[in-house]
C-alpha cells in the first residue's frame, strides 16, 4: 500500500525554528508554535521544546533555573544544595495546561536565584563560571534532579510530545520574549525523554539541532577536559558546551566559533590570502578536538541574539529571511512564510555560513 504523507520516516527529520526582534521587542509565542508546527512531519511526538530571551525582565539580574525533578527526595536533597549555595529570592511551579497529548510529566520548578557573596569568595569564581559548575553538580550528581536552563531572562521550555503541544502545555502563548528558538524531534538514537528534548543549555547558551555529530566522541572528551560533564549522551549537548567554552572562557568571537566547529576544507583555507590562511590554519590544529563532523543544522540562542548554521557541505536544510528588524531562520521556508508571508529577503545560507542576529546596541542587556 502507498504510504501518505505523515506515514514516512524522513531520514533528514527534526524540525528547527527561531525568529528574532533586534530592536529588543517582545512578542507573545504563537507565531513560534505556528511555525515548528508546521513542520509536524519531520517530529514523531518524542520530543518538543523551545527557548525563550526577555521573558524574565523582572527578574533580569537573577539567574533563572527550570528544573525536572522525579520526586519529592529528588527536590529536597537539590534545595538543600542550592539553598547553601544561592540565595533563592523566588521559586515554584512552571505554570502548565492540561493537554490531551501529554499524560505524564515530572515535577517541573522554577527558581530565580544568585550566588551567594562568601560562596563565591572562596570558590574565587565569577558568577556565571560558579553558577555553570553548580548545575552540572546538580546535574550529575542528584539522581532525579535535571536542571534544563539557568541563564538570566531567559527561559527553556521542554518535554515529550510535538511541539505544537509542549508549547500548549507550558502556555507559552502567554509570554513575550524578544527571541524565540524551537524544535521538534526525530531521535534516531536517544530515547524520548523529558530531559533528552531540546534546547539543550548552559547559561543563557540554548542550542536547537537537526542533524548527526559524528565526531561526538572527540567532542565530548575534548569538553570533559575543562570540566563539562556529557550526561545526556548526546551530540547537541557537546555543541552547547562548546560554544560556552570557546566564547565565555576561551573569549573568541562567535564568527571565529563557527571556524572552529565548521572548519573550512583544507583545500578552501588555501585559497585564502596568507594572513586569513595561516590564521585557519591554526585554529584548526589547535582546536581540532572542537570540529564538528556529520550532518547538521543548528540554532543557537544567547543574551544578545541569534546564530544558525549548518554543516559545510549542507546536507541538512537551513533557510534565513528578513522583514524589518525580524530575523527569520527555520529548517523550511514554509516554516518562515507562515509567520510571515512577504518577507523582504530570503535567502539559503552556504554550508559553513554563519546567520547572525545581534540585538542592537541599545537594547543589549
């Protein structure tokens, strides 16, 4: 029997979105539900989530942690860590919806926090770097505990199920961020799980992916050497933590991020000029534990914006449009035109070719 659309396995599936307003303006998110919506046929129900920028301004200089817990053990050995680490100065539930489509789910929380003064005097850290090394803690050491974002003004928002329906049950279309990034997953080789969904994060990193990293091993090893610890077993969690420790430690600008992760071929780095040739050069044995193999298309959110790229033969789909201030980028054009039908530019970035939206300066934070 022919089979119909919906019924195919698409080999190059998973579904990524993000739409941006680089004036800083806050939108509610139903256009972002419309577009990975869309899309529906490159998920299979295991997996949906979303990141969210702006969406905390009240509590903008607090680091916000959503947390997945399996029981009640499980949140109160996590407090009593985070309680002699942090003061916590607002806490509870995420707010969710009943929806057909989910049946189960863990205990889902959320605290607004900041390290606490003479715990960051004696660990001699900054705020972020002690903040990052308490979540992996948490994370690798309390059974039943996961924490699944801690950046400031900024959210995720994740589960098992389409996309379309974690963004109903998180009631997403109720808040307003000036960055919306979305997924809807296909997983080929990881289990469905609540805390296996993207956005994958780190701070106020968050990464969407389509794709395979078969240099996930060399990746992971190679980010397990400054600390980071792969819990997930997961290639998208390894690029998170990659972009974390070449731009926040290693302090390389994000265009030289993706020349690192997205290497140019060695016969395209010799047909730069001398200088621009001996510096990819370098940056390629220096960093070659940090190349990422394999086919792939990637969102990543941060505080000041929006980065998509792909794989430098492109063998996952990427497009980008503009209209206004608007930044468009999603796996399918569709997926762009359903929020906005008459953009003023569309385009199909080259493989290895970075789309950056930066806020303006103004509305930086």
């Amino acid at each position: 029997m022919l089979k119909k659309e919906g019924q195919i396995r698409i080999p190059s599936g998973c579904a990524i979105s993000g739409i941006m307003n680089r004036k800083g303006e806050r939108f509610s998110g139903e256009d972002i539900i419309a577009s990975i919506a869309l899309m529906h046929e490159r998920s299979n129900g295991l997996g949906g989530g979303f990141a969210a920028y702006g969406i905390y301004p009240e509590y903008k200089d607090l680091f916000a942690l959503h947390v997945f817990y399996d029981d009640v053990e499980a949140k109160i050995r996590a407090e009593d860590f985070l309680n002699t680490h942090f003061d916590i100065e607002s806490s509870g539930k995420i707010p969710t919806t009943k929806v057909s489509a989910i049946t189960k789910s863990p205990m889902i929380w959320r605290y607004f926090i900041k390290p606490r003064k003479f715990k960051l005097i004696e660990s001699e850290l900054n705020e972020e770097e002690f903040t990052a090394r308490c979540v992996i803690k948490i994370n690798t050491y309390f059974d039943g505990a996961f924490i699944f974002s801690s950046g400031k003004n900024m959210g995720a928002f994740k589960g098992v199920g389409y996309p379309e329906d974690i963004g109903e049950f998180y009631m997403l279309d109720t808040y307003k961020a000036h960055l919306w990034t979305a997924h809807g997953r296909f997983p080929t080789n990881t289990p469905g799980w609540w805390g296996g969904a993207h956005p994958f994060t780190l701070l106020d990193w968050s990464i969407v992916h389509n794709g395979e990293i078969s240099s996930y091993d060399a990746n992971r090893r190679y980010v397990e050497m400054y600390g980071y610890k792969c819990n997930l077993q997961t290639d998208t969690e390894a690029i998170t933590y990659l972009f974390d420790l070449l731009n926040r430690k290693h302090h390389m600008p994000l265009e030289t991020v993706v020349k690192v992760l997205a290497a140019p071929m060695w016969q395209d780095i010799e047909k730069e000029a001398p200088e621009q040739a001996k510096k990819l050069k370098a940056l390629r044995a220096v960093y070659a534990s940090a190349l990422i193999n394999g086919p792939f298309s990637i969102i990543l959110g941060f505080k000041n914006g929006m980065l998509a790229l792909n794989d430098r033969i492109k063998l996952r789909s990427l497009v980008a449009a503009e209209k206004g201030e608007m930044l468009y980028v999603a796996s399918e054009e569709s997926a762009i035109r359903v929020v906005c039908q008459n953009p003023d530019k569309v385009w199909t970035p080259k493989g290895g070719e970075p789309v950056i939206g930066l806020l303006n300066e103004e509305a930086k934070v």
